[in-house]
C-alpha cells in the first residue's frame, strides 16, 4: 500500500469522526433548546 492512499483513508477517516462529532453536539444541543420547552408543555397538560 503507498503513502498517499493510506494519508486519504486517514484524511477521509478523520473527517467522518469530525461529521459524527458534530453532528452529535447538534442533536444534544436541539435535545437541551427543546427541553424546557418539553417540560412546560408536559407541566400544562397535568394542570
């Protein structure tokens, strides 16, 4: 195997780790805005 393809699979590698990365921050930040949102809505319907 030369250099330069296994540079590109570890290029390639590292930025599908930086897309799961941030991908994830997205759906935990969406999931912490929504929560109290969650909560008042969930508190109205017991009242």
């Amino acid at each position: 195997m030369s250099q330069t393809s296994r540079d590109t699979r570890k290029t390639s590698r590292h930025g599908l780790l930086w897309f799961i990365a941030l991908w994830l921050l997205g759906v935990g930040g969406t999931a912490l805005l929504v929560l109290p949102f969650h909560l008042l809505v969930t508190a109205a319907m017991h009242h």
